[in-house]
C-alpha cells in the first residue's frame, strides 16, 4: 500500500473564449493525487472549475459535511469502491445529487488513474476486465452556434468537419443541430437530409438537438421526416428534466431517443429508463459519479435492454476515461469522442498526451498503466486559474 498524501484541485481557463457559445472545452477541474511514493493519478469533471475546487476544499463541519482531504489522505486509493462511498456519505447534506457528484466523479477518476499506475495494469481492467478487442468511438461535429451565420454557411463548415472525421477514420458521427430559432422545423427536417447526403449511406449517423423543443409533438414530427435517414439516435429533443415528455415520445420515435447527459448517479438514470423511456442514455463519466458509478449504471441498463453511450465533450482526461469505460462495459456500442482535429480547442489538444490512433472506425484497447495518459505540466501552468492571493 501507498497511501494518497496529497490532494490538489486545479482550475483551468482558456481566457478570451466566446462565453455566447456552447463549448465545455474551455475549461475544466483537474483533481490530481499523489501518493506517498510520488506517483500521481489525475482526474476532471465537467462542472464550474472553481465550484468544484470550493466543494472538495470546503471545511469540515460535521459528518455528512467533509472536507475530501480528511477522506483521502492517508487511504488505500486501490480502495476505490470503498472511498467512493465514504465520500458520498461524508459529502450527502450538499452533495447528494449535482455539483457534490460531479466533485466526486473528479476524485474518482483520479483514483482509478492511480491506483491503476500502482499496479501496473490499465484502469479497465480494475472493472473487470476487456469485454470487447477493440472500441468504436463517434465524432461529434459542431459548427459551433448560428451567431449572425446563414444555414448554408453552418452546413459548409459540417461538410468540412465530416470530410475531416472520415478522412481520420471514423466511422459514426454526430451532427450537431443546434440552429434553434434560425430555422422552422421544416427547414431543419432540409438540413438533416442534407448532412446525410453529405455523409453517404456508409457512416452512422447521429443527431442532437441541443434542447429544442418544449413539446413532444413537435419533436414526433421532425423524427418522423428523417427516419429514412437511418439516424442511429436522437439526442436532447426536449427539456432535460421532461421525464413524462420523454417518455411520450420515445414510445411512439421511429429513431431511437436518448437523453441523461446531465443526470447524476444510477438512481437517476432509472427514472430516465422508467419514466422517461430512452432506448439509450448519455451520462457523463466526469459528472454522473466517475467510472465506479458508470459501471453500476451499465449493470443496470443491461437489465433494462438500454445502451449506455456516454457523454463526452471536455478535454483528453475525459476522452480516455470514455476508452475504458467501453472496453470494460459490454451495453456501451459508442462512446463520444471529440477529435482535437475537427474541432479545435487548446485544452483538448494539449492538456494530456498522448492521443489515441484511429482505423477502420476503431482504436485499439488502451495499454498503459491508470487512464494512460499524463498531464502537459506547461498547458496547466498556461491555463491555471490563479488564486486572488497569487494574483496580488
């Protein structure tokens, strides 16, 4: 045993990004822990950097109100199970559901990582095990939001990223459509046809929505248009917590709907399962509880006949968290994986090395030690968010 010596919660900013658009790549929360013979493990969640760093350096004020540090120094981090709980239980009065997970999902990856790179063996294998010889991941395209743009114009830039995500080898993508009032849903109906045709018939292809409607009707009508685009999914077609809706319009979908992106815990996701019955939920490792509480998820959606296709738009840490994940979990067809080159952004391309090969739609299973990939020390001291004393 190496006990964990020293826990650090690290906030990272790109300065000057476009705070009117949508991209969780522009920032991000390393968790970093170090045991007592200096080897390190690093995980991140997708959630306000600084919220995060508050809640896990919160002082103690009873026992279901910790501080992380009192939990983890000191403890056995192959005892990943066992310290997932405890924090749960040491964290409930502010962290039962939300932000406390997504805190917690931090640690957990960070101790996967470590304890992984303590026993010599990928953190895939600490789940159990390889239940496939080779992961199929998904590119998402994203032209970014309309912003003044025409449709033509956000149409030519996804062409360009679909010539780029087939060029690299992937197989299956997803088309963003988030063009919300810029187009009526006829004109929608137009532009999903169109990004097929740009596709051709060999790829998969999935969609999403980003939210846009408030009425299942509306969406049965779009999803009805495209159903012989052969469209693998259809993501965040209502509101979030529009379970009842979901559930509507899921039973009577031509295309599989899906949904959960947000949602924190395995007792969550069973109300998406149970109310909202999505034939494919999306939960993000970096939010959802880490890969201890993926795992329990994928457990349960195998008893329901549900997929489990994770979320995953943030940096390296989480794009390889996404490879483990799918090779220890046999209910996880896809997992979401942002190419740092189709879409640019500096912590995707720099926070982490190395970067995974891709062909013929597949990467191979991952081969070093924890998540298998290590921290650019220059890119966090770039980006690191600075304290209000070390900006003095």
């Amino acid at each position: 045993m190496s006990p964990i010596e020293k826990i650090e919660v690290i906030p990272l900013r790109v300065g000057g990004s476009d705070i009117e658009d949508c991209d969780g790549t522009v920032d991000t929360v390393v968790v970093r822990l170090t045991d007592s013979e200096g080897r390190t493990g690093i995980g991140e969640s997708d959630a306000s950097p600084e919220v995060v760093k508050a809640f896990l350096e919160m002082p103690t004020a009873h026992i279901w109100q910790k501080r992380a540090s009192e939990i983890l120094i000191g403890s056995d981090p192959v005892e990943i199970a066992a310290l997932w709980q405890r924090l749960y239980d040491s964290t409930i009065y502010s962290g039962r559901r939300g932000l406390g997970i997504h805190a917690l999902s931090a640690v957990d990856l960070a101790l996967h990582d470590l304890a992984g790179k303590q026993l010599g063996m990928p953190a895939y294998k600490l789940m159990g095990g390889a239940r496939r010889q080779s992961l199929r991941p998904y590119c998402t395209i994203y032209p970014g939001l309309p912003k003044h743009r025409t449709l033509k114009e956000l149409l030519a830039i996804t062409g360009q990223q679909f010539e780029q995500a087939i060029s690299l080898g992937f197989g299956a993508v997803k088309m963003e459509v988030l063009y919300y009032d810029l187009v009526t849903d006829a004109e929608l109906v137009e532009a999903i046809k169109e990004g097929r045709r740009m596709l051709g018939d060999g790829i998969t292809m999935m969609l999403d929505f980003g939210y846009r409607w408030h009425d299942w009707h509306d969406a049965l009508w779009v999803l009805r248009q495209v159903e012989n685009c052969n469209i693998y999914f259809a993501e965040a077609t209502l509101q979030h917590d529009d379970l009842l809706g979901h559930g509507r319009l899921a039973q009577m979908s031509p295309i599989r709907v899906c949904g959960a992106e947000l949602a924190a815990t395995r007792w969550e996701i069973r109300e998406w399962i149970e109310i909202g019955k999505v034939a494919v939920v999306q939960p993000d490792i970096s939010r959802c509880g880490g890969l201890t509480e993926i795992r329990r998820i994928a457990d349960m959606c195998e008893l329901y006949g549900v997929q489990v296709i994770p979320h995953g738009w943030k940096t390296g840490i989480l794009a390889a968290t996404g490879r483990h994940f799918q090779a220890a979990c046999p209910s996880a067809p896809y997992f979401e994986f942002i190419s740092p080159h189709v879409y640019k952004s500096p912590l995707r391309e720099r926070l982490v090395r190395p970067e995974p090969s891709l062909k013929d739609g597949s990467m191979p299973l991952p081969t070093g030690p924890g998540l298998g990939v290590e921290l650019d020390e220059d890119t966090v001291e770039t980006y690191r968010v600075k304290s209000a004393s070390e900006r003095r």
